[in-house]
C-alpha cells in the first residue's frame, strides 16, 4: 500500500481498489478511494476520457472532497471518527494513488472491482466475464448500477456470490450513502462491500432484498418521471418553480438534466418490464427527449437539456409556477411500494431519501405532514387527468 498509512484503508482487507469508467461517476469514486489511502486503478478504453479524470483529480477533486467533510487539514493526525470519516489531507495528490489504464488487465490484482459504466445489461454482463477470468475468486465486484440488480449483472457467471450492488448517490463525494444488497451475494462479500463504504467516509445502507433500481434511484424514478408528465401542461421553468415554491432545491427536470437525458432514457428502458411500464414517459415526451439526445441537448454535462446550465446551476426564470403535488404524492406513493415489495422499512426509506438528496425530509416524513388521503386524492385526480400509471397510488397510501 502506498498510502503512507492513512487509516480509511487500514480498516479493511483491501488495499487496491479497481474501476471500471472514469467518467463522472467513476472519477468521484477514485477520488473517494485515493482520499481514503487506497491503491486505485481506473480503467476506461478512452484514453481522453482518462486524461479528463487525471485533471479532475488533479485539480476540482481536492476542493470536492474538503466542502464534503472527507479530509483533515492535519496531515500529523492519524484519528478517525467513529462514524467511519476519512481522515485524507486536502494537500495530497490523489493521482499519486490512482494508476491510470485502458486494459482490464491492470485490474487483475484488486480483491474489490467497481464498475461505473453505462446502463446496459449486455455490457455489464459483458465486463463481468472478462473480469471472472482476470480477478482471484475471492475477488468481490461492486455494481453502481442504478437500474439493474446484481444478479441481473452476475446471472450465467461462474461466482454470482461475488457481485454486491455497491450504488452511490450522483452526486457521489457529498452524498453519504452507498446502497448495498445481493439477493445471491455471499454474506462475506456484502460485509467487504459495507466495510469500505465506511472506509471512505459513507453510510452503508443494506436493503432488505432487490427490486431493480433499487432505492434512492426507485423513488428518483417516481419524481423525475412524474415530473416529465407535467410537461403536458406546464413547461420546465415553471416546474423548477413550482417546486421551489414547495421548498425543494430542484425540480424533476433538473434532476433529470443533473443524472442526463440519456442516462434517464436507459433507466426508464431498464425500469419498463419490472414495474409494468409505470416509469415510462408519454409518448410524445419521450419522443422530444430522443431528440434532445441526438442533438447533443443532455442536461448539465453538456451545458444544456431541459435548461441551460451555468457554473453547475440550472437557469430557471422567473415566472409562475406549476403545481408539482402530483410529483410529491408520486414520491411518497412509490415509497408506500418499496415498504410493501420488502425492499426497506419505513425508516430506512426516509433515511434513503435524506442521505441522497441531501435534504431534510424523506417521503413518510411529508405523509407525515400533508396526509396520505390527501395525497391519494391528489393522486386520482392527476391519474384521471393523465392515464399515467406513475399517478397510480399504492394499495397502502392512506391506510
């Protein structure tokens, strides 16, 4: 280990750390990593999107990682705080730690592998292959898939037991949880997983079985894609406003705009069979969103989708603003779901929401709040006014 003894590391197993996409996502994580004391390798085919990692790492991680609380200006104290922050110095080089690479093979001698790629089960299952016939057995892979399961990503391998998902918030470095479950994972795999979750300054969160998009990208789905049927009635400025003026930071479309247009097509796609098409945008929403990818229109990455984007905040002017209770009913509803499928309880639902969002509410704190039958009557109305199963409420909303 070339940490020079930094303690995040020091209380696990693992002293290498491997990643498979150095894109946003797969960047923060290796600042994460490399904060925390670990050996990293980070792995992408594209040579310029692993130059654009080195830079970031370079020079915007550092900043990152000391707004979010995950380093300690004393590089002489070696402490740790029981909640399993990281004690990193902020004037550390974090490339120092990080081998950069373009061939899986670098990978071949980390016990833990996270993969960060695009959404697609063909190509996760793909990387999976290659992976069983570089790593040891014991080797444990991380999936930060946000709408597939492990054992979608781990079927037909030969060590199913060794994928965990291992899901982070977006964005990862100042959110603090990472979602973990793996109905077939080993019990020792998942236990790696939550030890370096804590080793890098996060919260573990066990979910209690899989569902795909499990939970914090579960009840994202609900909001963003409630959120894209008000575009029926109300164009995006005013939904921004509209939840504003319910004290929310953003609105679905912005979230939408912060995760990408075409990450959020490819969730909803990965969403379609297992809830029932319940996620699905209407057609000619869909079909304006198609064409916003194609025209380079993604959201914040490119400076421009819904809104158009600047120094990371989206520009919403002023105006009226739309009714987004529909998307809030939507939200509590689907958590109302995820309770009955046995993915969390109730607390942890709420916990789920907090830590990923970062806010202060999670969707049975608002049931709390506003009413579940009112919130069911908000629903049947918009369900009425729409046909949008989205809007359809759950079995136990208001009981």
């Amino acid at each position: 280990m070339t940490d020079g003894g930094r303690p995040g590391a020091a209380r696990t197993d693992v002293d290498c750390v491997g990643l498979v996409g150095a894109g946003v996502m797969g960047r923060d994580l290796a600042a994460l990593f490399a904060n925390a004391g670990f050996d990293v390798v980070l792995v992408d085919v594209d040579a310029d999107v692993l130059e654009a990692a080195r830079s970031y790492l370079a020079t915007d991680a550092p900043d990152a990682l000391a707004d979010a609380g995950l380093v300690d200006a004393d590089p002489d104290d070696d402490s740790s705080d029981d909640d399993g922050s990281t004690d990193a110095v902020a004037e550390t080089d974090l490339t120092a730690r990080v081998t950069f690479a373009t061939d899986l093979e670098a990978l071949a001698d980390c016990p833990f592998v996270v993969e960060a790629i695009s959404e697609s089960l063909d190509a996760k299952r793909g990387l999976f292959a290659s992976l069983e016939k570089l790593l040891d057995a014991e080797a444990v892979v991380g999936t930060n898939t946000s709408s597939l399961t492990a054992a979608d990503v781990a079927r037909g391998g030969v060590h199913p037991e060794r994928v965990v998902l291992f899901h982070f918030a977006n964005p990862a470095v100042p959110r603090d949880i990472v979602e973990i479950s793996g109905d077939a994972a080993a019990d020792w795999a998942l236990e790696r997983a939550e030890r370096l979750a804590r080793a890098i300054g996060k919260t573990p969160i066990r979910l209690h079985r899989e569902r795909r998009a499990n939970g914090l990208s579960r009840l994202s789905a609900a909001i963003k894609c409630a959120g894209t049927w008000e575009l029926l009635d109300a164009d995006p400025p005013s939904i921004a406003r509209g939840a504003r003026a319910m004290g929310f930071p953003r609105g679905p479309l912005e979230f939408i705009d912060v995760i990408g247009v075409d990450i959020h097509l490819a969730t909803v796609d990965n969403l379609h069979d297992e809830y029932d098409g319940r996620f699905d945008p209407h057609p000619k929403i869909r079909e304006h969103m198609e064409r916003m990818v194609e025209e380079g229109h993604t959201g914040r990455k490119a400076g421009r989708g819904f809104f158009r984007w600047t120094d990371g905040e989206a520009v919403v002017p002023d105006g009226e603003a739309h009714d987004v209770q529909p998307v809030v009913a939507a939200l509590v509803s689907e958590a109302h779901r995820m309770v009955d499928d046995g993915v969390a309880d109730r607390e942890t639902v709420d916990e789920i929401l907090k830590r990923g969002s970062g806010g202060d509410l999670g969707p049975f704190d608002v049931e709390a709040m506003v009413g579940g039958n009112a919130l069911r009557s908000v629903l049947e109305r918009r369900r009425a006014e729409t046909g949008a199963s989205v809007f359809e409420p759950a079995d136990s909303l208001g009981e």
